[in-house]
C-alpha cells in the first residue's frame, strides 16, 4: 500500500507539470489481467511493450496534455461502456485511437474520438451528415464504440480478438485468428501477438496508474440536453461560457451552430471560461496583449510554433508551415516508418529533418518538419520550462538540435533547469553560465478594502492599485498543446499565482487545450 502510495504521488508531480524521472515509467509485468483473461507475457514481448510505454512517457509535456484529456473525457466513456456490458479496461483503447482529440482524422480518412469511418459510424446508429458528425461526440462514439465491440465479441468470443477485431474488421478478425482462441481464458503474449493489442497494453500500462489521480479532479465534462435549431453564441450566454468554448467542445456541429432536433451539449464549468460580462469583449492577439511590465529579465517568447496555412489540413504535406518551413501535424501516434511513409518522405530523411532518434514514435497532434530547419530561431532567446528537453525546444522554434546545443555549449537534457534563458540566435561566449530568469514575486495586498474615509499611509504603496475603482481591462489566450501555466505566465508577464487567480484555476493546476484564459492588460 505504501508502494502505491509513493507511485502515485510520482504521478501528481508530474501533472503538476515536474519533469518526468525515470523511476516514474510503469513497468510491464510477465502476467496481467485484461477482460475476463490472463495473459501470460513473453519476455521478449515484454520487453517490445516497454519500449512503447516508454515512447508514451518520453514527451512530459504530450503526456500531461493527454492525461487532461482523460480527465475530462474518460467518465463518459467509462459509463458507455459500461451500459453496453463491456470490460472497463476497453477504455484505454479510446486512447490509442484518437488520444482523445474529438476532430483526430487518420490517413485512411476514420474520424473522431473512435476513429470510425463513415459507412462503420452508420451502422451503429451515429449520424454524420454535413450539419452533425457524431463521431466527434464523446457521449455518442463511445457508445457506438461498445456496441460494435459487443458484436464482435458475441462472434469471438474473446476480448484480445474481440479488441484486435476493432482495427481488422469482424471479417479479418475470424480470418486471422479462426478460432483458436474462442472461449479460452489464459492468452500468451509473443512475438506472433498481433501488434495492435500489443500497442494496446501498452497504453493500458501507461496510463492506468494514473487514473485514481485524474478522475479524483474536480474538473468535469458537463452534459445538458438541449433543442435545435440554436446558435453557440446563445448557448453561451445561456450556460456562461465563452462561445469560442462551445464550439471546441461540441465539434460534432460540424456547421458551427445546433440544427433543428435534440443533442447533447459539452462545456467545462468552473474554470474561469470567459464567463460574465467579460465575455462579450473581442479577444485581442498575442501582439496586442504584449505585457507592458518591465524587467530586466529576458522576456519569453510569443507562441511557438507558429503555425499557418491550410490547418484543416493539417496532417498531409504542403498544406501548412510549421515556423515558416514546411511541415505537418501527427494525426495518430505512430512510428516513424509508418508516418514516413503516410507523409510520402523517406524515413532516413525524415529522421534527420527532425532531429529524432530511430526509436523515437510519433506522437499524436505534434507537429513535424518536412523541410530542414534553420541554425538560428526567429526570437533571440527561450526560458525552460519543466519538463522540456533540448529536443522539444528546438521543434518548438525550428532550430536544428546541433545548433541549439552549440550555441548554449550544452549536451545533455540533463544539464537543462527550468528558468534557464537558452539563445537561440547568438552563441555563448565561452566561461559565460547561462542565465537564470527569476519570477518576480507578487505584490500581495490585503483582500479586505480600506476604509473609505481613511487617507492610506504612504508607506503602503502603491495605496491607488487597493483603491482602484477603474474596471481592469482582460484580453484572452487560447492555451496550445504543450503550454503550462508557467510559460503562459511569462508570455505575459503575470505571475502564476495572479494566472490562477483571474481564471479561478484550483491546486492542480490543470488547463486544457483550446481553453481560453483571461490575461490581464494594463
């Protein structure tokens, strides 16, 4: 119990945005449990398996995104399984296929959470039409989900085929397997595992630990029925959400308003969405909502990477740049032969392009060069975040890794420490250490207003900030993947406490992609 204790508290330094150890890396076992089986692990499977556990864990920052994805998303999907009679574990699946991003399409043209293509999505009963897709509907997938895993496995009757059935089809299913393995309750896992259910253990080992911590949150996904037609700017207005948060919850409406019928509609309360009268100001751009602070600090820089061009097209070539070189967005997690060849660019070339080691996967939703990057970045210099490595730094900017290292005259991940102020245009003079920037400390003040007759004592300074009657003026930031609320709080010059407290951001520190936060501006 005490060991269990200790890994999960391992787990809640990380989400609380800590670099990710070694020791924290679950660690695949020779026997397990899944369904209503028991698997019998080879040792050489075993070890196939971690090597993809350990990809999932490599990027802390790509894990922490998806971790609060599963915070939101994963009680709703538990519940349809469950009310369909299937094996909780199925759960981890919705992972693997999408990591959770409602819009992830895959090279094969499947959609949404489930990864349905069209004809499947139909045939259980999901509507995909051009006003309403179901399949990027949480609620609506996963039971569409469950009941195509029911039928199959009522076929199989086998979970481990039952779940590899999802990727081949019922037909390619019987055809690979016959029936070797109906009705049997003890599986061995060898090299001959079909490598889908590998994969799946896999993420099943990543992230089940850390399911007691991420549905404990009390952040959640609510769910009210409404009736159509309507528009996302009533809703909002209706609900207290900021409309720009209903349309990247509820992307099912896919015409960007509710048609005529009855749907279910998503929305995160209590996380400080642009709600009140705060919500009708237009949102301004990361240049008009520069900070005005002064310090002598460097200050970190605008969002990176900047992405532009044809973004509903993310995934395939030459339709958007990444940093202003040719690049493209991971639709699935994948390795780098697979999404190599995807993308149409030789494996080899795209290694190099990108600076990646052999063994390094793809992960769902980066972004990736397919044109080399530059020796210098755009801005001068980065100030390092927890959990960054030399690698993701130099993806983020498009600069090439050899250049980075050289200019900072550092090697190893293990040298970074966050506050460190890289360059990332000019070397460092030789005998020169790198800079630390230090978060200013925040002016606290007293929550209980002076009296109002009493003329403050000069000494409490600055008395006109308690006193202010003046309304403050907001400006709003849409959180990418990757941000933390430490480098959102440096773009803009606030600490991370005056961050939490404008967007009423509990202890966790949780943030969500696409979630819009409230800036202050002088």
């Amino acid at each position: 119990m005490k060991a269990q204790l200790r890994f999960q508290l391992l787990f809640f330094v990380l989400f609380s945005g800590t670099q990710l150890v070694q020791a924290q890396i679950p660690q695949v076992p020779l026997e397990m449990e899944f369904a209503d089986l028991t698997l019998k692990i080879h040792p050489q499977a075993q070890r196939e398996i971690q090597l993809d556990v350990d990809a999932l864990y490599r990027n802390a920052a790509y894990f922490k995104v998806k971790a609060e994805r599963i915070n939101l998303y994963l009680p709703l999907v538990e519940r349809e399984l469950r009310n369909q009679n299937i094996p909780d574990e199925i759960k981890y699946l919705v992972i693997q296929e999408s990591g959770l991003v409602p819009d992830a399409v895959s090279s094969s043209n499947a959609v949404g959470f489930w990864q349905f293509k069209q004809g499947t999505a139909e045939e259980v009963g999901l509507r995909v039409d051009g006003q309403v897709d179901e399949r990027k509907s949480i609620v609506a997938a996963s039971r569409g989900a469950a009941i195509y895993l029911k039928k199959h496995h009522a076929t199989l009757n086998n979970w481990m085929t039952a779940l590899v059935s999802y990727q081949m089809g019922l037909g390619g299913a019987k055809a690979y397997f016959g029936s070797q393995y109906a009705g049997q309750k003890v599986v061995n896992i060898d090299r001959n595992t079909h490598w889908y259910f590998k994969k799946y253990l896999a993420h099943k080992i990543a992230y089940q630990p850390s399911i007691a911590i991420l549905t404990s949150n009390s952040t959640r996904l609510s769910e009210v029925q409404i009736q159509g037609p309507n528009t996302f700017a009533a809703l909002a207005k209706q609900f207290g959400v900021s409309e720009a948060h209903l349309i990247e919850y509820n992307k099912w409406a896919v015409s960007g308003k509710v048609p005529a019928g009855s749907f279910t509609l998503f929305f995160v309360k209590g996380t400080g969405l642009l709600e009140g009268p705060v919500a009708n100001q237009s949102p301004v751009t990361t240049a008009q909502a520069a900070p005005a602070k002064t310090s002598a600090a460097p200050k970190p820089a605008s969002s990176y990477p900047k992405i532009t061009g044809n973004t509903g097209k993310a995934s395939q070539r030459k339709q958007i740049l990444v940093n202003n070189l040719e690049g493209v967005q991971a639709a699935a997690t994948a390795s780098t032969s697979t999404f190599s060849e995807e993308i149409g660019i030789r494996e080899k070339r795209f290694i190099k392009l990108n600076d990646l080691p052999e063994t390094e996967q793809i992960e769902q939703g980066a972004y990736y060069y397919t044109q080399r990057k530059r020796p210098n970045a755009e801005v001068a210099t980065h100030v390092v975040e927890a959990g960054e490595t030399l690698w993701s730094i130099s993806q983020k900017y498009g600069i090439r890794l050899a250049a980075l290292k050289s200019k900072n005259r550092i090697r190893k991940d293990s040298e970074l420490r966050p506050g460190m102020v890289l360059n990332l245009k000019e070397s460092r003079k030789r005998g020169v250490e790198i800079p630390t920037y230090s978060e200013p400390k925040p002016v606290v003040t007293s929550p209980t207003p002076p009296a109002p007759e009493v003329q403050p004592k000069v000494e409490q300074a600055p008395p006109q900030k308690v006193q202010q009657p003046q309304t403050p003026s907001y400006s709003f930031h849409t959180v990418s993947a990757g941000e933390t609320l430490f480098s959102i709080s440096k773009r803009y010059g606030m600490s991370v406490e005056e961050l939490k407290q404008l967007n009423s951001i509990g202890a966790q520190n949780l943030i969500t992609v696409g979630q819009k936060l409230r800036i202050l501006t002088p």
